[in-house]
C-alpha cells in the first residue's frame, strides 16, 4: 500500500511568532538541535516508513528551504521516490498566492491526480516527533475510513491551545472543537481515560484528544473535497466539515509530539533534546534522522567544561569555556572562558578564513563567533554572529518583551539574537 501513498508536506505560513528566526528563513528551514532543520523531522519520518514520493509546498522565505531540500534528499534513481518543492505560482488557472493549507493543496491538485494514487498523507513541516505513518495507514484501512487524523492524549489543562475530538467507540472523530476553555466546552469533547487505555495506550488519567495536524485522506475524498469547496484551511475548515459527512477515523499516538510555533516553544524544545533522558530520542537504530552531510571536522574541546549540552560537528572551543544545559550548532568558535548557560546557538554557515579573523581582531571588529570573556544565558543565537569579548546576553529583569534592534530583542522572555548581528566588546543587552 506504501507505493500508492503520496505526501503532501505543508511549508508553512509566515511563521509571525518565530520571528526573528523567519526573518530570513522559512518556519521548516529553522535549524533544530545543532545541526538539523525541522524539515528534516517529517521528511525522515517519511523516509523510514518506507515512504520516498514527496512533495514539500512552499511560498515564503523559501530560498534556503529549496537549498536544503536540493541538496540532501537524493534517492536512488531505480525506486521512482523523490521530493520536490511545488512552490506558489502564478498560473493561467489562477493568480493568487496560497491563501492556507487546503488552498495550497487545491492549487496543485494535478500531482496528486496522477495514475496510481489511492492515499494522501498531509504532514506539517514544523513539528518535532517521531512516527510510524504504516500504523496509520493500518488505522486507515482497517477502518474503511475516508480520513484518517493523528491524535495525542492530552489532559484538560492543556486542551485550550489544541484542537479537541470527540469519538464514539470505535474510534470515529464524531465533533471537534478548536481551543476549548470553559468547563462546559471540554464537557463535550472529554474521552473516557478507560478507552484510551483499552487501546493499548496509557492513558494516564489524560482525557482529551488533540489533532497533531496530520491527516490521511483517500485521495479521491480529498480531490472532492477540494473541488467542491472553497475552504483555505484544513484545520479550520476541512477536517471539521469532514466529520459531518465522511467516516473520519482517529489514530492514536502516543509519543513526544512538539509543534514548534512560538520562541518559547523552539527554545524549550531544543533544551530538552540535551537533556539526560531527553523526550525525543535523537539516536535511534531504527529511525534515524536525516539531515544534509557537511563533511566538517570534529569539535575540538580544549579544557572547557560541558554539562548536559548537545555539540554539533566542527566546532572550536577553547580553555576555560563552561557550557551547561545548552545547544551548540554547527562551526562554533567560543573563546577562552565564555560561559553558556541555558541557550540555543545555531553556529555558522562558514568558516572565517585566517587572515580575516586575524584583521577583524586586529581592528576591534569582532570576529565570527563569541569573544572570550562572554555570557549567555537563557537566549537563542541564531547563524553567523559576531559576539565581542565582555559581551552579557542575559535576560536580568525577566521582561517577556522588547523592541526590536539589530543587536537584539527579547520574545517570549528569552533573549534572541538575530541572523548576523554584530554585538561590540563590552555590550550588554
């Protein structure tokens, strides 16, 4: 059945609330836990669930998303598989840009109408977890289900930022309600604890089920669908309307689910991938994930201390550097006794030749990475910075927000350093 599935990854919006990390970038191209992109997270679920006909749509800030995709996902040109980009165009059947998710599916239908296509798998491109798509295709076909959607249990208290199902007892979606906040709303979508546990999955006293936004459909359901409507959005629009007239099965999945859509989100979620026992599992034997091979050196560490941190390939940290709780990305340079606390830094997309780092030095212009001397705690770094010697990046009155500089801002109350900024000797956020 995997050979009649085609996918559909969704590209993202303009990613508003992971500015300034889309400033430059598209949500799906944002770097995640060093030296990865969160395109790479479904893409690699795809891969190891046996599925390589893919299409990634996308629209804005895509430059460095194409990159990235074109440089890494190249299969073997005898098993048919790819992944292309369907970016938004401009066609003589239409002029607009896609104006959601279901609109930018409609708006290439034509792919997914080609000879031999039963399912269609629609994925989020900016969400962290690990999947098996063949048990959701088994829930699909089990059920004779028209849609199938994913699900995570969740407990009340955090149902008011989700989407929430209500099911009958064989597991078919029959209401959905977005965001529900009174008591009288999760009334009526709460699911009994005892069959969610009677599915083989620990329930744990949680009783809500959350949409994770991925969904498969027949494809000749979701062409109809599409024709014959004009929704823009599958969250909003399709999927509930679905539910009112075609058989919408509900699979459950119970592992670490993360949609990455805020600065608080991406920060957390990047520290609890260097924890100990972090809740994603970068290292697997069996799903492995997948990124663009770089061929960089290994890290050198020369008598710095690291504690429960994450360090990427190629990095340069020197004596005296103390690193704890933190994630180092690709092609650092980290000076004598800089201390790193509780911070994400994405490295660089270069190595600064000799002579450079030696003039920039020379000059008082800080060279590309962190000067000796420096602290960072509880921020985000992102590529290609220029950090001076005696810099203090620390959120020190715990404000939620700033106004934007070009050194720097403070979202969500973690301090974040934009793409290339260059912060002088001695400069305090």
């Amino acid at each position: 059945m995997r050979t009649n599935v085609t996918v559909l990854v969704l590209g993202g919006g303009r990613g508003t609330r992971l500015y300034p990390l889309t400033q430059f970038r598209s949500k799906p191209a944002v770097p995640v836990a060093g030296k990865y992109r969160l395109i790479d997270i479904p893409l690699s679920n795809c891969i190891n669930s046996g599925l390589n006909r893919i299409y990634v749509l996308t629209q804005f800030n895509s430059v460095s998303l194409h990159r990235h995709i074109r440089s890494t996902y190249n299969f073997d040109a005898f098993d048919n598989g790819f992944v292309e980009i369907l970016a938004a165009q401009q066609t003589l059947a239409g002029a607009s840009w896609y104006q959601g998710t279901a609109d930018a599916v409609r708006q290439n239908l034509r792919y997914i109408q080609q000879p031999g296509i039963e399912c269609v798998l629609i994925l989020s491109g900016d969400q962290l977890y690990r999947m098996n798509f063949n048990e959701m295709l088994a829930t699909h076909k089990k059920a004779g289900a028209d849609v199938t959607i994913s699900a995570v249990p969740v407990a009340s208290r955090d149902a008011a930022g989700l989407g929430i199902m209500r099911l009958d007892e064989t597991g078919r979606v029959v209401g959905f309600l977005e965001k529900p906040r009174s008591e009288q709303e999760l009334k009526h979508v709460r699911t009994d604890p005892a069959w969610i546990d009677a599915q083989g999955i620990r329930s744990h006293g949680r009783d809500c089920l959350a949409s994770m936004g991925i969904y498969l459909f027949n494809r000749e359901t979701l062409v109809e669908v599409l024709t014959k409507t004009d929704y823009e959005d599958f969250g909003r629009e399709v999927f509930p309307a679905s539910i009112r007239s075609r058989h919408v099965q509900v699979h459950l999945f119970d592992g670490y689910w993360e949609d990455i859509g805020t600065i608080r989100s991406f920060y957390e979620a990047n520290l609890k991938l260097a924890a100990k026992v972090p809740p994603f599992e970068l290292m697997s034997a069996d799903a492995p994930l997948y990124s663009r091979g770089r061929f960089l050196p290994p890290s050198r560490i020369d008598a710095a201390t690291i504690r429960g941190s994450l360090v990427a390939d190629g990095c340069m940290i020197e004596e005296g550097a103390t690193i704890e709780n933190s994630v180092i990305g690709l092609r650092c340079r980290i000076g004598k006794n800089v201390v790193i606390r509780d911070s994400v830094l994405m490295g660089n997309d270069y190595y600064q030749p000799p002579d450079e780092f030696e003039r920039d030095a020379s000059n008082g212009q800080p060279p590309l990475g962190i000067g000796s001397g420096t602290m960072i705690e509880g921020a985000i770094v992102d590529k290609n910075c220029r950090i001076g010697r005696n810099v203090r990046i620390i959120n020190h009155d715990g404000v939620d927000s700033t106004e934007e500089t070009e050194q720097g801002m403070i979202r969500d109350g973690i301090a974040v350093i934009p793409k290339d900024a260059v912060l002088p000797d001695g400069w305090t956020l």
